[in-house]
C-alpha cells in the first residue's frame, strides 16, 4: 500500500515517521508541500520524496492519503482524495460545520473509501483525569465546566517563523467542540467553543511572543468544574 503525506510541518512528519515504525518502507510514502525546504528536509531525514503540489501527488496514485494541514483546506484536501477512490485520514476534523463533515462522511460511503479524523486531545492525560471525575459519582452532579486549551505559542514552534505556517485565518474551534464533547457527561445538554481567529490577534506577535524560554509546556490546560 502507498501513502501520501500532506503537509510536511510537524503534523506530516509524525504521521512519516509513525508509518515507518509501523513497518512501511520509505519508498511507499511521499510528502506533498509547496515548501521546498520541508521537501529536502523529508528527504534528508527520512528519505521520502516530495512533490510540490497536489496534482503531482495523485499520479503517484496512492491508496492512502493523510491530510496534515490545519484550517479550512483540510476539508478541501479530504474531498479531493476521496472524490479520487482514497481512503483518508485527517489531522484535524474534516468539516468546519456538521453538513460539511456529513457531506464527506457521504461521499466515502459512494466511494466505498475509509474516512477517519483524528482523534487525539480525548486520549490526553489531563482530559481522561478530567472525564473521571466528572463520572464519579462521589464527585457529585456537574453543573458548570470551563476549559481551557491551548498551545503556548513561543514554545510551538520555536525552530521556524509562526507566519510562515500559520495562517491568519485558520478557526479551530470545532477541534474545541471535540474536546469538550470528550469530556462532558451524557447527560450534558448543550456544548458550545469560542474560536477566535488569528487574525484578530496582533501579528506579527509582539517581541516579547518571540522569546523561547529553555524549559516550557507546549501544552497547556485549565480545568475548572462547578458541582453540587
């Protein structure tokens, strides 16, 4: 079976490696990113070769495609793929609204294709602590949760610009509803995230975003629980 990688930033290059410790050779994978140093660096550490764009990639005709780019075009990708016959995996939800995700999980079935997103927040440490006590019974009735989750941005990614990746407008909030989802009871009526843009942040960041502390979380999360 051949994979197809899409998005060689730390997303892509997980999903490389966790496909060679899974046994595929390097030869039954490629890269597709439009940044030529992501495609060199792809092929210095893991010997994978890189395409440039999208079109190239499908010719190779690979079975499997792995959608690993953030934001609105993850479920642009999927549907191209899965409009081809592939099976997909996507980083990140493939809808940003339940009739997009509805629209795509569709068209797998017409296809006959496997669509899987990821799914990785619910399997953290912090939220199966978090979904514990909040189904323990001595822990008493939920009445109100706040979360909060997010990475510390000076130390995401510290080897490379911020603006070179991420785009001002990626919304990832449906990743939030998620999470949430994970952790509320069943009896939980309603859910609800705020995403807020980046574009609505200053950016370039400050100076002061810009500094890497040696030692930081590039995680973070914040529980707070109100119960009778």
């Amino acid at each position: 079976m051949k994979f197809l990688v899409i998005g060689g930033g730390s997303m892509g290059k997980r999903r490389i490696r966790c496909l060679m410790a899974g046994g595929v050779p390097a030869d039954r994978i490629r890269l597709v990113d439009p940044r030529a140093d992501r495609r060199e660096e792809s092929q210095s550490k893991y010997n994978v070769v890189g395409f440039a764009d999208l079109q190239t990639a499908m010719q190779w005709n690979p079975a499997t495609v792995l959608v690993c780019i953030a934001g609105e075009k993850a479920g642009e990708v999927s549907a191209i793929a899965l409009e081809s016959g592939k099976n997909v995996f996507c980083e990140v939800p493939m809808g940003m609204t339940a009739a997009e995700a509805r629209r795509l999980g569709d068209l797998a079935r017409r296809q006959g294709v496997l669509a899987a997103p990821g799914a990785q927040q619910p399997f953290h440490p912090l939220v199966i602590q978090c979904r514990q006590w909040l189904r323990d019974p001595s822990f008493g009735k939920p009445l109100l949760f706040n979360l909060e989750w997010g990475q510390y941005m000076p130390g995401w990614h510290p080897y490379e610009d911020l603006g070179a990746f991420y785009s001002p407008g990626q919304l990832l909030g449906v990743m939030n509803l998620e999470l949430v989802s994970s952790i509320s009871s069943p009896t939980t009526a309603s859910t609800s995230s705020n995403a807020a843009a980046k574009r609505s942040l200053p950016w370039p960041p400050p100076a002061a975003m810009s500094i890497t502390p040696s030692a930081s979380p590039a995680m973070a999360c914040r529980f707070r629980c109100s119960s009778t």
